[in-house]
C-alpha cells in the first residue's frame, strides 16, 4: 500500500474542485450550527465566576448572581452591535473584514491575530470542557482525561480533514439535545425551589467553604472584577454568524439577523437559569466534577436526564471545537490571498478542504491540551482576550462606517472595499451604539488582561504582537520575491548564461559515479571529476580504478585534492567557487552528485550524508546548478 | 557567523590528521586515566547491596559484608582473567576483539552488543551518581538533579568534541585525590571503630528500620542473590585497560599488567574499607544522601575532609562518564569499519575525534537520565548486565584461544586475526582459570538477569538482540551496496544512456522559470515545459506570459494538463513516467525543477513544499535525473 494509497483509505476519494458544495441552511440548521460555541460556553461560563468569587468563602458564592447579570448585559450590548454588522456585511464581515475596509491594515492583522488566538483556544478550551463532562459523568475515567482530549482533536481533525461541510443535520442534533436538556433541568429546578404544584423542595447542600481571605476595597472590587471577566468566557463564539451569513438562504441578512437574536435569548435565558439554580443550591466549584454536573445531579437525580445532559454537554462541546476547525483555516486562507500568511494556507487538500490550516490549528491545539493537561479552566485566563480585542477592533470599524453612512445623502451610495453600502435613516444612534460596544468590549478587554495577566494573560498578550510581526514579515517576504520572478523589465539577455563545465565530486570510483560520469560527458564537453584525497592509499586505489574505464574517463579531467583534514566539504565547495568566480563568473556552473537511493527508507540513514551536505553547502552560490543523478540500491532489510 | 565560524569557536580549529597525538602514558598516569571506573564503582556499590537488604531491616545489614566480600572475590577473579587478555592481547583486546578471533561473528556481535548497551549506561549512571555526591553535601540542590545531570553531560560532551585526549594528568587529580580522601577516612574510621591511640570511639547510629517482611528458605536466598547483584556494579570498568594496552609505555603488556594489579588492589581495598565501616556505623541507605556520604560525615564530621570526598567523588563519577567517551565511540568506529554499523561512525571530526559515536552517545544518555529522573540506584538493575555477558564471552573466547595455544609445541606459534601468538607454558592452568571466568562471570549475568528481570533488566535482554539484529542489518544492506556499485563486471555499454528530453514542471512563468528555460535549451533540442491547469484563468495568464517571450520560448512545448482536482504533483509526476516508459525506456530522463533559495532560512518555509513533494515522488523512478536551477531571493526578515 503506498502512501497516496493510505491517504485515501483515511480520508476518502479526492473531490474534484467543480464538486464545491454551496449548500444553504434554513434558521433551524443555522442556529444549530452557529449557536453551538456561544451555547455551549454555558458548561463552564458559570463555574469560572464560582472558581474566583469561592476565594471569598462559599458565603460570597450568592455573588454569582449580580456579576453573571453583568456578563448578560455584555452579550446582550454585542449581538445588538453585531446586528449592525451583518445587515452591512451580508458578504460575511469578521472583525478581520471589517477593520481593514474600515480601519487599515494594521488593525485587520491585529484583530485577526486576536482571532487566530482565540480560535485555537476554543479548540483546546471545548475540548477540554467536553472531557470534564465526560469525567464528571464516570470518575474513573479522570486519570486518562487529556488522552480522551487529544484523542477527541485527533478525531475532529480526521472528520474535517476528510471534509465535514457544516451540515446543519449533525450539528442540530446535539445542540437542541443539549439546550432541551438543560431546560427541562432548569424548570425542574425551578419548580421545586418555589415548590410549584406541592412537590418537594430542592435539598440544599450546604458546604461550607471558610474565605482563604477577606479582601477590603480596591482588592474586593478587583476580585469581583475577575470574577466577572471570567464569566465573559460565554461571550465567545458570538460573532461567528456574522462570519457566516453566505450560508443562510436568501434573504440571508435577514435570517442571520433572526437567527442571531434567537441565539441570544437562547444562550442568555440558559446562563441565567443556570446561575439562579446553582447559586439557589449553594454548589461550590470541584476539580473533579462541573458545576452543570453538580447541577443537574442535584435537581434530577443519578437518572436518565443527568445523564442526557452530561453526553449532550460534551457533544457540544465536541461541535463546538469543531467550529474553530471552520473559522481558523477560513480566516488563514483570507490572510494567506492577502498574502500575509504563507501561500500553502490557501490550498485546499484533496477533499477541498484547507488542510494546511486544519493540521496547523489540531497541532497547536494538542500542545496547549498537553500544557494545561486539558484542564479548561486553566486555560480560561487565556481564552477570552483575543474574542474582546476582535469585538473592539470590529465595533470601532462599524462606528467608522456608520461616520461614512452619516454623510450620505439620501439616493447616495458609497463603495468599500468588500460591497456596496447606501443611504439610511437613523444611523447616529447606530452610531453610538456601536461606539458604546466598542468602548464597552474594549474596557473589558483591559480588565481581563489586566486581572488574569499573571495567570496567563501575558502569554496572549506576548503572542498577538508575534503574530502581527510574522505577517508584516510574511507580507514583506511575498513583496520581495515578486520583485525578484518579476518579468516586467525581463529580456533573454538579462538572464544568466549556461557555463560549459560539468564538475562531479566523488569518493570513489564505482557504479554510480560512472553512471554520474556518462550524464555529464552528454551535456558538456569540459567535465572535471574532483576527489578529496585523504590518504596515499586512497590516491592509489582511485588511480587504480580509474584507469580500468579508459573509454569512459577519455577527455575527462580527473582532479584529486589531498587535505590533511577529515572535511571533504570544504575543499570540493572551495573548487566549484573558484571555478565559478575566475572561469566562469555569472555563468551557470553545474555540479552532478551521485545520489544513492536505498528502496527502504531505513537505509538512507546509511547514505547520501556528504550528497545532503554538499548540497547544503552550495545552497549559497546562486550559479551552481545541481544534478542529481540516481543509483536505486535493492535493499531488503 | 556562519555556522562554520560558530562550530570552530565552540569546538576550536580543525586538527589535521597527521597531528593524531600517540602519547604513551606512564603507569601512574595510565592507573589514574583507566581506574576513575571501577574505582568510582565504590560510590554507589556498597549502596546497591543495602538497599537490597533493607527490606530485611536494619538488622539484616550486617549481612552487607558477607555478600561485600562475595563480590571482592569476583573482581579478583575476573582480573586475573584479564591479566592473560592483555598479555595475548597486547595491542588491545576488549570483548569484541577476543571474541571475534576466537569465537566467531556472533558471539563477537554479542559481546559488542552488550558492551555499548554498558557504555551508555556508565555514562548516565556515572554523572547520576556524581549528581546525587553534589545534592548529598548540598540538599537544597535535590530538586535539580536532572538539570545538574543534564548539565554535566553536556559539558563532558562538548569537551570531547573538542578532542579532550585521556591526557593522564587532567585525570590524575581527581582520581587520587578520591582515593587519598577514602582511604584517609577508612583510616580514621577504623582507627576510631577500635579505639587506638586512645581516640574518642566512633558514634554508632542506633537506626532502627523495621523489616518488611521476614522471607524463608528460598525467597531468602533469592533476596542474598539480588543483594549480591547489586554489588557486581563494582566490577564496571575493569576491562577499560585490556582495551588500552597501547596507550602504555613500552613494555606496554607488562606496564599494563602492572597497572591492572595495582588497580585491583586500591579498588578492593577502598570496597572492603567502606564494607566495614558502614557496617559497623548501621548506616542505612537513604534517598538524599549516599551511604558513602553518611559515612564520611559520621567519621570526620561536617569537616573539610567531608567536602573533600563529596567533592572528589562528584569529580571521578564525572570522570568515569567520561571513560565511555573514549569506548563507546571507539567501539563503534571498530564495528563501522567491520561494516555493522554506518559508515559515518568511523569518521573523523575537525578534532580527530569521532564525532558521531560521541553525539550518539550523548542523546541516548540525556534520554535515560531524563528517564530515570536521575536516580541511578534505579539505573542499577540494567547496568552491570552487559559488563557481565562480555567478560563472560571474552573469557570464553581466552579458553578458546588457550586450547589453541595447547596444541602448539615448543618454538610453533599461530597467527590470530589480529596478533600472533607463540608457545608458552602451563597453558592448561591459565586454561582453567579461564574456564571459571567464564562460568562464574555467565552465572552470575544469569542471577542478575533473573534477580533484577523485572526492575529492568528486561531492558537490556530486549536491546541487546535488537542491537545485534540491526548490526546483521546494515551489514547485509552494505553487502548490496557494494553489489550495486561494484564496477566488477561493468562495462560502458551497460550504463544507462542518456534520453534526449528535458521536461519543466512550472507553476507560473516568471523570471524563476526562464532561467531554468534557459538551462534546458542549453543542454537539449527537446525541452518540454508541462503545467498543471486548475482554471481557465489561470491557462489565460500563462498562455499571455508565455508568448511574451518569443525568443526563449522558440522551440519549446509547452503542455498544459487540465485538472479538477487540486493536486498537481500526480498528474506531473504521471506525465513524467510515461514520456519515460514509452519514449525512452530504460534511459536517463531529466527533469528540471526552479528552485527559490531565499537567503533567511525562515523564508523557506514559505516556499518549495511543491519541488519538495514532487523530488519525494520521482525518487522511486531509477531513470529520473533531478536538475536544481536555483533562484534566490534576498529576503530581509
């Protein structure tokens, strides 16, 4: 079975590029998949509060409350502004989009830098999440949970390598599951705590968890405050429907703008019936077992519901990585055509597919799950900074925009670089809503990275910059090299002549050499064998052999440098330099190596070690061309 | 700097090879360079013993002695052995050798095997055990044992790279400094344990460590037997002088012998001291501080002479790590020349050293320490092994040899593979005393492999046969190399001709791909440029560029292949091998590829994945002659 052969087995027959698949999805599907990153962010959004506010004692747990309500209001101000976004950029308008046909350059490669981040954190951070539920639901299988991680990336990767398209069906399964699910809970919850229809009352755990310390003023406010940017955790994944609108069936703005409203009220009534429960029943963060496991075990018992919860809970958390496995590689190729991410980024694999961004997203994602050990809420503190970043950059280029609409006058349209936009009433108060959720994400941005910066913050704060100086590099490369290929002012001449010297570097005289030998001799008529001597016993027997091929070797100049050095290199290097500088300088000058190439791959370890470092050497020399002429070795090993 | 420029400043100028130094070392030097070893041995060996027996409890560590002595008697056997290896043997006889001239290729494989598996293993448990001297008189520097461990075997590495020779008197220092500190405190030991000269008696630790459990009849035997095998550690290193004969002074077997005996003594003697006083002191073995360590404090207090040792001891452990620098790599360049391990073992680096055996040496040693976390009394069980089954087959091949020489009659003498060997007599009791080695030496490598099968010995019984498998292996795949090569029955005819075609695979045409353009015309009449077509744009833009070069497109075909797929490299690769299979069977088909050489290595990455890919896939065709025409691209990153 060969390679190509093995690749097909694992990933299925290439698609042929006409095959493109422009399926449309009704608002049913599209909340289905859209909705999967934000809803989800449900089964750790609560406890993030929780795993701050409990350094206050579980008494401060009744804290849960207020400080989600501010995280609601957050979701809240975003999907209005994100409204905005989509009914100007029914193309699909992603921050990266938005900033540069409103901002610049800068803040594109800035907010998509944000992005990248994020979206590799949601992979490792749903993950994660998806195997506590998993571990929450049967203990004993706690031991083995970043195996269960990486191996659940490995499986994702797998399905979207072999070209999983967003097919609504897959994706609404689990995430109406999963939102059914919690809801029934929720209101079985409810029911009992104001003992609806005479049935028993909820029984409160009280645990009781003593302060580790009681902070005063600034410090209790700062406090609060981390426990709210924990809590902004939820807000990830919001913006994917703006991303996306291309995917709904026309009208498609409209629809993604119900969509998106129906979204919100689902994930914010969620989040809130969440914290009213789990706060009414005094559950306090464990390591071992989620806060939506406590829950849901405290409301419905170890039965049926608990357990459709606990698997929906990690399915959607699986769907949810999987949509990062969409935005990443999408967002990749958008900066690779602007060719500020290598070129290979945009080409799609066999099952058109950008399996370059696929592969580079699951690798990084596996490092991260190695260095938290897949445990999510480590990786919190990192994880929601790149999503406000983008918010911010996003609303700053609306407000911009909607500056640009205010000039207008009515009948007027004006031109951006992704569509058209015209004339509209009311676009003041746009405005200023979109200037409110700019400031807004922005101050959240800076409070998270301000009060996670020693968890973690930094490292997102250290790697943005990065990554906006890697495509500035990236960019300036791709500029160079077109300079270089360049045809415009290009004329025969200009073009380097062919010298008329073949130089063949050997350690001995054999098959392969010879075979080296008969090329060269085809192609020029000065050809010059050079050989590094290292000993008079060497010289000898080169001689020797050499003289047994007088009809090969006729005409050939055969030239021996004796070095009283192991490095046979430097020598051979030094010759071909000087030939190419005094004989033939700007010429082209060509080198034949004799290659070996053992049929097993372990043998190649035995070979070819000079042929790859003198191959290395000359890299240097833009003159020498090299051949490579082959000698296949039979090995069976 | 260039790399070159970085390598000579790390590892000094290149020697040349007539500078190989031969210095002959006198015998007390020569004790100094070969004793560090199996005198070090003494730093752990005693320990190895106790922390068997304790599990017996302290009370049972009495019986430290007894087995001590058990183990005296068989480093007096096994060099008494040696002393006839060296003189049969005296331009040097280690296990390979004696086992290749008197046993045959397997055993010699075996014996070979065995040793390197053991030079490995003195590496790590040598710096493991000086680390462990250090973190014994400086506690707080426990947590950092694996990074101190890894620290000195890079240091020790680099010093070898650099061509550190076993010059006598770097050795000398620490060597008798160690051995002047013990003997000094065994002498103050034993003077204080009998109370001459009317000193103070020596403080006795009262330690009571209960017993784990009380075995009977054969799982006490069993227990003495593992206990006895830990203590063989001490005989790691004798053979280092029999392998070195011929860096004696002349008369280099006597000298030798010298040496050998008075090696013995001192490393007995220092064995037998520290028995007894450990003994007498109840020391009991711990995890942070060594046996010796407790010792030294106990008898001279937390005195100069106590950092004295500690320091020393850390010093000859390190030494003795460095022992294997010389064999491991000496061992492999003899088995490289004997063609069963890659040829680039048996080169020699700018510093006459060679150079891969040390780097290999190094790698494997980093992995076990990092492994074993450092700790080397667990190391213990996979190390004296392989020392055991070489004695063991050495001594065999001496009884071997000593039969032979039985025969001879006076004035005869018979030609070995390496040395000629003349009558002598009283063969027959040397052949005896050979005999008992070999027994002795092959039952105990049996109580070892047994008593120590699961704490890791199962390690070496696993690699040993793998390493003897892959000698065979490279052996055999060098045997078809020189097959293929052979010029044996080869003449002009039967080379492969030369195919008049040059076919160009491009992506594009751009100044990259003319200049290779350039080079086929130059070399042949029938150039053929071939391109992947994935869209009608694209065949419209190449065909446009194409004809704006008429000149140096004059003559030239240019076939576009149309593809839905994204693939190019099958279709290229496909068009390649029938133009091959069809037009030209069985002749030498070139192909030229445009290569990009951007001058920053980082920019590499962003090019070349195609003639990366497509030089992977014309590999397996033996016809297929590679042209590289280079264009670089100054790219400032």
């Amino acid at each position: 079975m060969t390679f190509s052969d093995f690749k097909h087995f694992l990933l299925g027959k290439p698609f042929p590029t006409s095959m493109e698949m422009h399926e449309r999805l009704d608002k049913v599907r599209a909340l289905a998949v859209f909705a999967s990153d934000p809803i989800s962010s449900n089964a750790y959004a609560t406890e993030a509060i929780m795993s701050v506010l409990i350094v206050l004692g579980s008494q401060a747990l009744s804290l849960t409350l207020p400080v989600g309500l501010g995280v609601a209001g957050l979701i809240l101000l975003v999907i209005s502004s994100y409204i905005q976004t989509i009914l100007h950029y029914p193309d699909g308008g992603g921050a990266y989009t938005v900033a540069k046909d409103n901002l610049g350059q800068f803040p594109s490669l800035l907010a998509a830098a944000a992005l990248l981040t994020d979206y590799i954190l949601t992979v490792a951070v749903s993950v994660s999440a998806g195997v506590r539920a998993v571990t929450s639901a049967f203990p004993e299988t706690f031991d083995y949970r970043v195996h269960i991680a990486i191996l659940a990336i490995v499986i994702i990767t797998w399905m979207n390598l072999r070209g999983v398209r967003e097919s609504g069906t897959v994706f609404a399964i689990p995430t109406y599951a999963f939102v059914v699910g919690v809801f029934l809970t929720i209101i079985i919850g409810l029911v009992r705590q104001y003992t609806l229809f005479g049935v028993a009352p909820l029984p409160v755990l009280e645990q009781i968890v003593p302060p580790v310390f009681s902070p005063m003023g600034f410090a209790y406010i700062w406090l609060l405050l981390r426990a709210f940017s924990g809590g902004c955790t939820a807000l990830t994944g919001i913006e994917a429907i703006s991303n996306g609108v291309q995917a709904f069936k026309p009208p498609e703005a409209r629809n993604a703008v119900i969509t998106m409203v129906a979204m919100g009220t689902m994930a914010m009534s969620l989040f809130v019936g969440i914290l009213l429960l789990s706060s009414h029943l005094h559950l306090v963060p464990e390591e071992a077992e989620s806060i939506l496991s406590q829950m849901t075990r405290a409301i419905t018992g170890n039965n049926i519901l608990y357990y459709w919860v606990q698997f929906f809970t990690a399915a959607i958390l699986f769907l949810a990585a999987n949509t990062a496995y969409q935005d990443f590689p999408r967002l990749s190729s958008f900066l690779s055509n602007d060719r500020f991410m290598p070129g290979w980024m945009q080409n799609r694999g066999d099952r058109l597919v950008y399996s370059s961004g696929i592969a580079v997203l699951a690798f990084i994602a596996v490092l991260i799950v190695l260095i938290f050990q897949a445990n999510e809420i480590a990786m919190l503190p990192l994880y929601a900074l790149g999503v406000m970043l983008s918010f911010s950059i996003s609303q700053t280029g609306m407000f911009r925009l909607m500056g640009r609409i205010a000039h207008l006058k009515p009948g007027e349209s004006l031109k951006t670089l992704v569509t058209r936009i015209h004339y509209e009433k009311g676009v003041r108060w746009k405005q200023a809503l979109n200037a409110v959720g700019a400031v807004v994400t922005f101050l959240v941005f800076i409070i998270l990275m301000s009060t996670k910066f020693m968890e973690g913050a930094w490292i997102v704060v250290l790697i943005i910059p990065i990554l906006v100086f890697m495509f500035y590099s990236i960019h300036h490369h791709y500029e160079q090299v077109s300079t270089a290929l360049s045809t415009h002012d290009l004329t025969p001449d200009s073009l380097s002549e062919v010298a008329n010297v073949v130089i063949i570097p050997i350690g001995d005289v054999h098959r392969g050499t010879l075979r080296a030998l008969v090329y060269a001799k085809r192609i020029s008529k000065d050809v010059r064998v050079i050989c590094v001597i290292n000993s008079p016993e060497m010289k000898e027997r080169l001689l020797m052999r050499w003289k047994r091929f007088p009809k090969l070797t006729r005409r050939v100049k055969l030239i021996t440098i004796e070095t009283d050095y192991r490095d046979v290199i430097t020598p051979v290097v030094k010759y071909i330099e000087q030939v190419n500088n005094s004989e033939f300088p700007d010429q082209l000058v060509t080198v034949v190596v004799p290659v070996f190439i053992p049929t097993h791959a372990v043998g190649r370890l035995l070979h070819n070690q000079t042929a790859v470092q003198l191959r290395w050497a000359l890299q240097r020399y833009k003159d020498i061309v090299i051949i490579d002429v082959p000698i296949h070795i039979d090995s069976k090993m």
